[in-house]
C-alpha cells in the first residue's frame, strides 16, 4: 500500500510541470508561424478562423517533439522539487530503494510515448494532407492573398504581373504591369492605372479587370507590334492546372501514412535520396515516441544528484541533454538520408546513448555514488543561467 501510495504521489507531482512545459514548447515552435499569421491577417484581412484552423493542423507535427522534451522536463522538475525539499533524503532515510521511484516514472514516460506515436503516426500525416488542401481551398477562395504590392507574381502560368499598391479597403490595384505570354511567338506588355481581380465562374479562375490601359502586342516571327488603348479589359486567370497538379503529386514523407512507408521501402527499385529518407521517417515514428522514456530515465538521476538540487543548474542541464540530444538526432538524420549510416542506427543512436547514460546514472545514484563528471554539466548549466540572467538584467537589452 506504500508503495501506492508513493507511485501515485510521484505521478499526480508530474502532471502540473507537464501542462506547463508543453505550453511554454508549443509557445516557442509557434511564435514563427503566428507571426506570419498576423500578418496576414493585418495585410490581406484573411478570416482568422482559417488561420486558426491551420495553425491547429500544424500541431501534430510540433507535438512529435514537444512531448518528449515536455515528459523529461516534467520528471526533471518533479526531483528537482522532491530533492530540494529534502524528500529524496527522507525516502532514503525510510528505507526506500531509489529503483522504487521507477515505475510511476515509467508509466507516466510510456502514456507520452503512445501519444507521441499516434501523433506521429496518425496525427501527422493527416494535419500535414490536410494542412496542404486547406491552404490550396484558402488560395481559391481568398485570392487577394496571391497579391504582394512591388512583387513580380508568377504564380499563374505564361504571366507575370506586378502591382504598384493596393487598396486595402477597396481593393483596388493601382498601376498594373503585366507580361502575357500564353500565346505562341506572341508578348503582350499590357499597362493600367487601376483594376480589380474577381472570381471566376469555376472553381481556380479568375479574371483580372484593367481601366483605361494599353496593350502592346509583339509578334516575334514577323517582328511587328502594335499597340491598343482600352477602357476596360479582362484577363482570365487560371489556376485548374495546378489544383490538378496539387492533387496528384507525390506525397511529402511527412505526409505518409505508416502502410505507405512500409510499402515504399518494400516496393522500391533502387536506394536512392528518397529511399533512405522514407526508411528514416518509418524508423523516426518510433524512434522519437521512445525518446519519451530514454529522457525520462534520464531526468530521475539528474533530478536527484544534489549537485544539481538547485533548480537553475537542474533546469540547464536540462536543456543542455535536449540540445545533446537533438544534435545526434539531427546528425543521425543527415548521415541516414545520404546512405552513409543505416537509418536504423542514425535514428535509434540518440535514444540508446542518452538513455544508457540514463541507467547508468541511475544505479550511481542508487548506490549512493557521486558522478564525477556531471561536474562538468553544471558549471556549464550555471554558466548558462547566470549568462542569461545577466543578459535580461542588461538595461537595453
């Protein structure tokens, strides 16, 4: 019944730094995206509600990461807490083996790892599709957002057309340059003041109004021009071709379901750069839901040790295991998708070094023994807390 007790205590104490480490992650991968999306909201007065709807379809791609750095951050702090208030010590004092404190922490590390893999192997190809398809819909629909003043456009084939300004209440185009060159051994430079761009009357169409322009043809075989004043002038606008385009193209690995990774590798002719980048995705849906219990068991020891029972050195030691980690992922990857490792190693290498360095501090930590070069670590991580201290408390700064 102790011991129950003890497991549930430990686990109810890691959901709280959980909830806010996965809230402060997400905070940070996002910032990048939520600023392009203010300013499009700001400047092409885009529904936020679409954008909104983006943003939660880019999530499951963010979580596959943010889980396992939020589980080991959680555990960190969770003994960081119970060593600085001296309730490791009295565990210890009570007779209780530290290998006791390991089942809560491997059950909460195995629920973050299931969902970290239905993340990655459900939720990210699905946000991904239908981050694309949502995207396609939103250039159908709000067209305007296609429209950069003072930028060439080229997104519709055999044109390309530049506007000076736009009227952000009107939106009506001022001073409109465009090249036409749709039909053959023709170029047409066509000149407005003003115009507007409409909605076609089938889906991907549209038609750009111009007022009170000029139209200068050249026939390039017989080297002759000439030129047409207008009033008003329409060019239709197409998009159908590339909508096609979008649907039928080859699926990002990112965008593939696991029965499609495993029938590509099964399938495939020759190892090539995309081989061995689906075989690295097939073995990364499980590698990194497995990160959560190689970090996990890592942050007990690291979380105990009293060299780093002050939080600030805990917390950078943190980071800095984060940092190791992802940077042999990151080489992992690099060496897998160019063939010069087997993915297999490239992408299970980081979870099998920081999590043997895990059990490895774990039964120092057990037998009471000190681990000499986490010296190093935290005079690192201190270094690294008073740095940026110092840096905020900089007036200025």
């Amino acid at each position: 019944m102790r011991s129950k007790t003890l497991h549930r205590y430990i686990f109810l104490e890691m959901i709280p730094p959980f909830v806010m480490s996965m809230a402060f992650f997400m905070f940070v991968f996002l910032m990048g995206q939520l600023l392009d999306i203010t300013n499009m909201i700001v400047q092409h007065q885009v529904s936020f509600g679409i954008f909104a709807l983006l943003l939660v379809l880019s999530l499951p791609y963010f979580l596959v990461y943010i889980i396992p750095m939020s589980a080991m951050m959680s555990v960190l702090l969770t003994f960081l807490r119970m060593s600085g208030d001296n309730e490791i010590t009295a565990l210890k004092a009570g007779g209780v083996s530290m290998y006791r404190l390991l089942p809560p922490v491997l059950v909460f590390a195995t629920l973050c790892m299931i969902i970290t893999g239905f993340m990655g192997i459900y939720g990210m190809p699905w946000g991904k599709s239908a981050y694309e398809n949502l995207a396609l819909e939103v250039a159908r629909s709000n067209f305007n957002i296609a429209l950069t003043p003072n930028r060439f456009n080229d997104d519709f084939p055999g044109i390309v057309f530049y506007v000076n300004d736009i009227d952000s209440r009107t939106r009506q185009l001022h001073d409109v340059f465009i090249e036409d060159r749709r039909e053959d051994n023709v170029s047409s430079t066509i000149v407005a003041p003003r115009g507007y761009l409409f909605e076609g009357d089938t889906p991907y169409t549209f038609v750009l109004r111009l007022y009170n322009g000029l139209i200068n043809n050249v026939e390039i075989e017989s080297r002759q021009a000439h030129a047409t004043r207008f009033d008003t002038y329409d060019i239709r606008l197409d998009l159908q071709e590339e909508a096609a385009d979008a649907g039928s193209r080859r699926k990002d690995r990112r965008e593939m379901t696991l029965s499609e990774l495993v029938q590509h590798v099964r399938e495939a002719d020759e190892k090539d750069g995309r081989y061995y980048a689906v075989l690295m995705e097939l073995h990364m849906k499980f590698s990194i839901p497995f990160a959560c219990i190689a970090m996990s068991v890592l942050a007990v020891p690291l979380g105990i040790q009293t060299l780093v029972s002050k939080r600030s050195a805990g917390l950078g030691i943190g980071l800095l295991s984060f940092l190791i980690y992802y940077l042999l992922l990151t080489g992992g990857m690099v060496l897998s998708e160019t063939g010069l490792i087997a993915p297999v190693f490239g992408t299970w290498m980081p979870n099998l070094i920081m999590g043997g360095l895990g059990v490895y501090l774990w039964v120092k930590t057990a037998r009471d023994r000190p681990v000499r070069f986490l010296d190093f670590f935290r005079n690192v991580a201190v270094w690294i807390v008073s740095a940026v201290r110092s840096r905020s408390n900089t007036p200025g700064a």
